[in-house]
C-alpha cells in the first residue's frame, strides 16, 4: 500500500504543478480542470491500492482475483469521474485531460524506486 500512496502523493503534485501551468498560461478555469484531472489519477490509484492491497492475505489466487476487481472498478470509476468532470469542464476538456495525462507519468518511474 505504501507504493500506491507514495505514487498517489505525487501524482497530486503534479496535478497541482499542471493547475499552476494551465492558470498562469489560460487562466483560472482551465487551471482547475487541470487540477482536476490529476486529481482524478491519484483518486484512482488510490483506490486501487486500497483495494488489492487491502485484501491482506499471500495467497496469489486471491490478490490476483483482488487486483482484476480493482481494476474493473477502476475503469467504472474513470468512466463516471470523466463524466461528471466533463459536465463541469466541457470547454477546458483540454487541460482535464493534459492534468490526467501529467499524472499519469509518475507509473513510467514507479519501477525504478527501490
């Protein structure tokens, strides 16, 4: 669980890094569909985590049954979390998606951590 908070962590980091980028250069609104979308990342990476690391037990057909079902609702999660960010942020699609994009660079360095 520490991994998925630690890449949580950072993943809201860089949502706020994003959201400081697009207000500086877009302005408030964009900004905060950026924040937005790089939260969205670390929500789920979060609840991901919590959910197959959380299953607490060494047997590989449960953690492997836990992970599929984290991921599953993973992607149900997205799918209404877009949805309802985009009912919000319909004309700064853009920087939702940059902001989610950005976040979703820290899984590239996840392997590389001790």
């Amino acid at each position: 669980m520490n991994v998925a908070i630690r890449i949580a962590r950072l993943q809201a980091a860089i949502a706020v890094v994003m959201a400081a980028l697009w207000g500086v250069i877009s302005g408030p609104m964009p900004g905060l569909a950026a924040f937005i979308g790089g939260m969205i990342a670390a929500a789920l990476t979060y609840y991901a985590g919590a959910r197959v690391f959380g299953a607490g037990t060494n047997d590989p057909h449960v953690m492997v049954r836990a992970f599929m079902r984290a991921q599953a609702r993973k992607w149900i999660l997205a799918i209404v979390l877009f949805a309802i960010a985009l009912q919000g942020f319909a004309e700064h699609a853009l920087p939702l998606i940059a902001g989610f994009m950005a976040a979703l660079v820290v899984y590239w360095f996840a392997l590389l951590w001790d």
